[in-house]
C-alpha cells in the first residue's frame, strides 16, 4: 500500500524590512518603485563614507518591541525580535491566537545567515556582559514562545539561501507526515561584521542596489525577518483560504567557490525545483529573482532566465528593501505569495533602458498577471548555497 504524499499549503505571511512593519506596508513598499535606503555610517577608520544600505524604520522597531514579551532578565536580541514579529502576523493571518491547541506541535524552522551578531559584538566592544545569548539556535526558540509550540524548533544557516533552505526543511517534515504545521521564518539584523565584511570586499557603496542594469556595481545590505505559516491538506480548516501551495523547495550547494556562483551549479538548482514541482520551466509565470545587483551574479542568474525562463515576469526586490541576507528568501517568498494573492507583479527599481539581457524584467509599475499560477523565488549565498521554492495559486 503506497502512503499519500502530504501537500503542503501557505496559510499565513508575516513580515518587518525596511519598508516598515507588517505586509501591507511590505507590498506597498514593493508596489511604489522606491528604494529605502539610508547611509550607513563609517564602522572604522578605512571604510568610505556614504555606503548605502537599508535598515528596519525606528517606528517598525518600536513597534516589533510592543508585542514580543519576554521573560524576565533575558534581554532579546534584534533577530529574536524581528523573527517573533513576523511570526505573530504569520499566525494571526492563518487565523491562529498564540497557544493555539493547533500550533502547540508545530515544527518551528528559521532560517538565519548573522543569527546573533549583535550580541558578539556587544561583548567585544565591552557593552554586554557575556550573559546575552549569542547562539542562533535562541531565535527559534523565541518563536516556539510566542507561537506556543513544544514541537521540534530548529535553525538553518546556509547563508543568504537560508530561509528556502528552511522551507525545504519544513516542508520534507510535513510531506513525511511527521508534524502538519510548521512556522517557516528568515531574519538577519543589522551586523556590523557584515557590514565591515562587504565593505572590505568593496561591494557596498554610494549607490543602491540596481539589479539587472548595465550599471550595477553595489550590493545595499539589510536587516529584517519574513514569515510563513505552512499547513498540510488535512489540516487546514473550511473558515481558511491558503495563499498557495507550496509544489517545491530545493537546495544544492556548489562546493566550487567561496563567493562566486557556480553556474553549472545555479542551472542544476534550477532544473531540481522543476523536477520536484513536475513542472517545465515553460509552467513558471513569475520569478522573484536573487537580483543582488553585482556584476557576476546578476549575469549568471539574468542569463538562465533568458536562455530557459523567456516568457516568466521577472522582478529583484532588493533595488527596493536591499539583501535581507538570510532573510533574503523569506522576503521572495512572502511577495510571491502576495502576488499570488493580488496577481500583480511589483517592479524593479531599475529603468527599462538600463536592463543589460534580454530579460522580461517588471520595471515602472506593478505589472498585472491575472492568470499567473505559478511563482518561483530564488535564493543564493556564499559558499555555493543554492536554494528556489516555487508556489502554486490556488484553484
């Protein structure tokens, strides 16, 4: 007797990035065609001033701080608070209440590139007392709290390919019929070891993160935290109405460089998240593309989407709310399922003119796709981590 395979569905998004807190202003962050970028203040005495890059509003801040509580003595950390902020909007969008008797084994999966950055750091410049926890694997226990879950809680780092990297996880678990609910989240805080880090590679500059342009030259680095409430077909309940069902999460890594992609390597990822979704790339109506804005990536990505994807809307938040670094998938993720949802495309904030392949990319203003039904999300990182989810409209 053959065992029925799980299909997992997205019942509820979350999300805090530079365009402020929550969904709504996420979608009319992307929908406005407006980077929201800030200049970064030198963190030693050989780094250029003017490097751009895109941080949580303060009022977004504040406002993820009002509905995390914590226990008494532990002070949170910024990842921590961004991660749980997202997953109380994720639960709450799926029509959960916190402690809800359904979530109580969910599968808690985050994905993180930093994790705890902030706390190291504070210990090194002696501003903390060492009793900060500094372990990624707080943030998910974080999220377990305000979910109200005593199932399993995990981290994922695979750099900036870590929040599809959890989806993968998580949804392998739903599919084995091991746990029905799972609570996907990707969050990265402000670092300044990362910012130092791009800032020694020079990737990080005067000007904005352009995707796909002719001239593109820097990366804009971010900070933030997106959400998804995973369920699989059994449970969900009549009253609920899924964004969309998740038909695929696939990694692969390279092994080949420590920052330069490989692209026989990207290409593979490619054709895997097809195959696992049993679908042609003909089948792919929109790609959320990885779209960091540097030279080669952009090359290497922008050239399988002309090659195999030439009929696919193409777009690259990141000209818009940066590289949310780990948290880079969790904000594809979240806007593929809005675009689902409203079945619009938002734009990349680059001119048409400047676009340097032949690519279908949304410039301008959101673009409609009434009959779109299926939207991948990319996601590469350092190391030779790759990573797509691809998600399917709802009947």
């Amino acid at each position: 007797m053959t065992a029925t395979v799980s299909r997992v569905f997205v019942t509820g998004v979350g999300i805090i990035s530079p365009a402020g807190a929550g969904r709504q202003a996420y979608w009319d962050g992307l929908s406005s065609a407006a980077p929201h970028f800030d200049e970064l203040p030198p963190l030693y005495a050989g780094m250029k001033p003017g490097a751009l890059g895109a941080c949580v509003p303060e009022s977004a801040r504040e406002a993820a701080i009002a509905v995390i509580k914590s226990d008494a003595g532990v002070k949170l950390r910024m990842a921590e608070v961004y991660a749980a902020y997202a997953a109380t909007e994720a639960i709450e969008d799926a029509g959960f209440l916190a402690g809800d008797p359904s979530l109580s084994r969910s599968v808690v999966c985050v994905g993180t590139s930093d994790g705890q950055a902030d706390a190291l750091e504070a210990i090194y410049a002696g501003d903390g007392d060492g009793s900060s926890r500094f372990s990624s694997a707080g943030i998910p226990s974080s999220v377990a709290q305000v979910v109200g879950s005593a199932g399993p809680a995990f981290a994922v780092q695979a750099t900036c390919a870590s929040t599809n990297a959890a989806l993968s996880c998580a949804r392998d678990v739903l599919v084995s019929g091991m746990a029905e609910t799972a609570v996907v989240v990707g969050c990265d805080a402000y670092s300044q070891k990362n910012i130092i880090g791009f800032s020694s590679l020079q990737a990080i500059g005067p000007k904005g993160c352009r995707p796909f342009s002719r001239d593109r030259r820097f990366v804009t680095p971010a900070e933030g935290a997106g959400a998804l409430v995973l369920q699989t077909e059994r449970s969900l309940r009549q009253d609920q109405h899924p964004y969309a069902e998740l038909v695929a999460a696939s990694i692969s890594n390279d092994a080949s460089h420590p920052t330069t992609p490989d692209p026989a390597g990207v290409r593979r990822c490619h054709r895997r998240a097809l195959e696992e979704a049993g679908l042609e790339a003909s089948h792919i109506d929109v790609i959320y593309a990885h779209g960091t804005g540097s030279r080669i990536n952009d090359e290497i990505e922008g050239r399988i989407f002309v090659d195999d994807f030439p009929h696919a809307a193409v777009t690259a938040v990141k000209g818009t709310i940066g590289h949310m670094m780990g948290a880079a998938g969790a904000a594809g993720a979240v806007a593929a399922c809005l675009t689902l949802r409203h079945r619009l495309v938002p734009p990349t904030v680059v001119d048409s003119s400047e676009i340097e392949l032949d690519l279908n990319l949304v410039t301008g203003a959101a673009r409609p796709v009434p009959n779109v039904r299926y939207v991948q999300n990319n996601a590469f990182g350092f190391g030779g981590n790759n990573a797509i989810s691809i998600f399917r409209r709802m009947s």
